[in-house]
C-alpha cells in the first residue's frame, strides 16, 4: 500500500510528490490525462518548436526558495517577457507605460499626461485600472477612460465574458498601468524558461523510486469518499490523500458544478522565420482570441529555421467533459458556490486540497509550488 495518494500531475502535484518522496515515503500519483504538467505541459513540434499546449507559461518570481528548488530539476533559458498591445492598428507596449502613452498621444498632450500621473504617483509604480478610474482629475479620468476602453474593456469580455466591473479587480491589477519605462512584462528577479521545456522539469521532478505514476486515471476511478471516510481501490485508507483536481467533481457535485473559464488552443505553423513584433501580441480591441504568442521568440530555434509556430487563444465557457477548465471564475457568485465545497472538504480530516483548480484561485506557477512546499513544510515540522 502507498503512505500517500496525490490527485494530478500539474505544478501542485509534482512537487508534493517529489518533496514526500524525497523523505522515504511511497506516493501513488494519479493523473487523468495521458502526461505529467497539468497545463504547464509542452512539446516540440513538427519545425522542432517548443510549444506550450495550454498557452504561454513564462516563469517569474521573486520567491528565491521557489526558484532554487525548482533549479534542481532544470536549467534554465533566461528569458523577460514581452508583451505589445494592437491599440487603434497599432503595436504599443504593455502594460500600459509612460512609453505607452507617448506612442498613443501628441507630444504635448503626452508631456501634459505624464506629468499629471507624476504628480499623483511615484515613478516606477503600478497602479491597477480600476484604481486610475476613480482619481478626481479631468485629465487623468480621460486617460483612464481611454486605457480602460482600449486596453481592458473588451479584452476582458472576450477573456471572462463579464466587464472588468463584474469580475475581482485583483485580475485586471495583474496588469496594472504602469508608471515608469520598464518594458517587461514582469519585474520579478527571476525570469526564465525551462531549458528543455517544462515537461522535462516536470519527469526529472518525478523520477523517484518511492513514487508510482498512474497516468490516464481519473481520481473517480480509484477513490472513493463517503461520511468522512475515504476508500482507495474500495479498501478504507488511512494515509493522506492530497487533491488539485476539481473539488465539485471530487465531492459528487453535491453543491453544483463549479464554474471555470476554457480557452480554445488554436496553433498554426507558418513558413517564415518570424511573425510578430513581440513573443505575444494581445488584441484588446478586435477579433475573437485575445492574444497570439510566437514560441519561437520564447524558446529560441536556429535562425536558418524558415517555420514559426503561433498560438491564438479563444478563450470559452468551460463545459464538463468538452473542454479544460482553464481559470476558475472570478465573480463572487462564484466564489461563494466553491466556500460550500471547501467546507465540506473539512469532514475529511485527511484530504488536502491545493492547486489552481482545488483552491479555486488565480495561481501563478511560482504561487503554486510556493503553496505546495509550504504544505510539506508544514508537515514536516
Ligand atoms: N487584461 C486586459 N487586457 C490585456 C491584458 C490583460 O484586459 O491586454 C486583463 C484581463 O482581464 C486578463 C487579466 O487582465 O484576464 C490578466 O491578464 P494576464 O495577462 O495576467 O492573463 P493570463 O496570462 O493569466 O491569462
């Protein structure tokens, strides 16, 4: 029999499996689908192109511990993300800068603007949408009007189908306006791309005799739970059963389904060396799909390669059983339907609930693994 049993193979799974085993336990790890990464999983493709099946994963944090962990099962292609948004047809940095705003207005009224924000904010600091909405000063409620318009409006209908109003500000902060001239994406301290891709990281994480991987499995299949007791292949269990899958499914929907965001992977292959100005171009104004990501430009390939792989990304309503929960909902309704499953979680004093998906919570990847070693930490002591 195994000391513990782990439900899904993403970022959540991997590393609890890879730290338990690490101390002498024997770990059944159980994956529906048919390879480990959850939806960090990537491959090479036919041109040779690392390619990111569930959209772009760009690796960043400032958690130092989170970063030589994950060191240990990878090397790294360091790698500071770009971002360029297509405003009125034309390609602009993003998040929304002091750059921005000098390539989307005149000269004076740019002059006029930047000092208006400096004015109201310290140089260097990220300031959420929603926030610049409600400052009092005409000049900056028309510059808020037009970033809110042009930028996050219909971006986020199209992401959540719901205005930025309707859904958790936290998720539109994630790309806050952003008043300095730093044009990265992100301003971690550490930035990177595995070397030979996340799916590597993720079978060298795994490689340990103490753990058996049981992929195409759904957790369904070999688990039961029932008035606080937990069965495992139809015997009673005892050890500790850690889940990242999702909870409503896990619990026999007995409060309801749960509602999460899908996205349609749409990649195509085209016979030239390069597409677009920026690894991702986001389209916060026309078409359907919200961003394309060339991978090329995130892994790179020999520039002699005549092939680039895209990927455009239309985001859906999850529907069970036809697609991948992406994201869970960010409406309060929401997050009030998940509160009645978490709770019932608690009748059962060995189960574990932890992951994007279990939690119900918008997790970076470094949030995840630092949630994940924090629970072996926990337990350890
Ligand atoms: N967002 C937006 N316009 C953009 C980029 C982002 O409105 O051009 C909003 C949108 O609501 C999105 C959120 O900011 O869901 C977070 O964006 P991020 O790039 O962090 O999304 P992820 O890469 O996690 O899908």
């Amino acid at each position: 029999m195994f000391d513990i049993v782990i439900i899904g193979a993403g970022f959540s799974g991997a590393v609890l499996a890879e730290r338990l085993a690490s101390t002498g336990k024997t770990i059944l790890l159980v994956e529906r689908r048919r390879a480990v990464g959850g939806n960090c999983h990537d491959h090479r493709d036919e041109s040779g192109i690392l390619v990111h099946d569930y959209g772009p994963h760009l690796f960043h944090t400032d958690d130092e511990e989170v970063w030589q962990y994950l060191s240990h099962f990878t090397q790294w292609t360091p790698y500071q993300h770009h971002v360029e948004a297509v405003i009125d047809g034309k390609a602009v940095p993003l998040p929304f800068s002091l750059d921005t705003l000098h390539e989307v207005f005149p000269a004076s009224m740019a002059d006029r603007l930047e000092e208006k924000l400096l004015a109201h904010f310290a140089y260097n600091t990220k300031v959420p949408i929603l926030e610049l909405k409600k400052m009092g000063d005409p000049d900056l409620q028309q510059l808020a009007d037009f970033v809110y318009k042009k930028i996050f409006l219909h971006y986020t209908m199209k992401q959540w189908g719901k205005t930025p109003e309707e859904i958790d500000g936290a998720v539109t902060a994630r790309v806050p306006i952003y008043i300095g001239r730093d044009r990265r994406y992100f301003q971690d301290r550490f930035q990177a791309v595995p070397k030979d891709g996340y799916t590597v990281l993720f079978q060298n994480m795994l490689a340990h005799p103490c753990i058996k991987l049981l992929l195409n499995t759904s957790a369904q299949e070999i688990l039961t739970l029932a008035n606080g007791e937990i069965r495992l292949f139809g015997q009673p269990f005892a050890g500790e059963v850690i889940y990242t899958g999702m909870l409503d499914e896990l619990l026999g929907f007995s409060h309801g389904e749960l509602s999460y965001r899908s996205v349609r992977m749409d990649f195509e292959t085209l016979p030239v060396a390069h597409y677009q100005p920026a690894p991702t171009v986001n389209y916060p104004c026309n078409y359907d799909f919200t961003r394309i990501t060339e991978f090329r430009q995130i892994h790179p390939v020999p520039e002699a390669v005549q092939a680039t792989t895209i990927l455009r990304e239309y985001p859906q309503p999850y529907v069970r059983g036809e697609n991948t929960a992406y994201y869970p909902l960010f409406t309060q309704e929401a997050q009030e339907a998940y509160s009645a499953y978490a709770r019932e979680a608690t009748r059962y004093p060995h189960l574990h609930i932890i992951g994007r998906l279990a939690d119900y919570r918008y997790y970076d990847m470094d949030d995840a693994v630092r949630r994940a070693l924090d629970l072996f930490q926990g337990w350890s002591r």
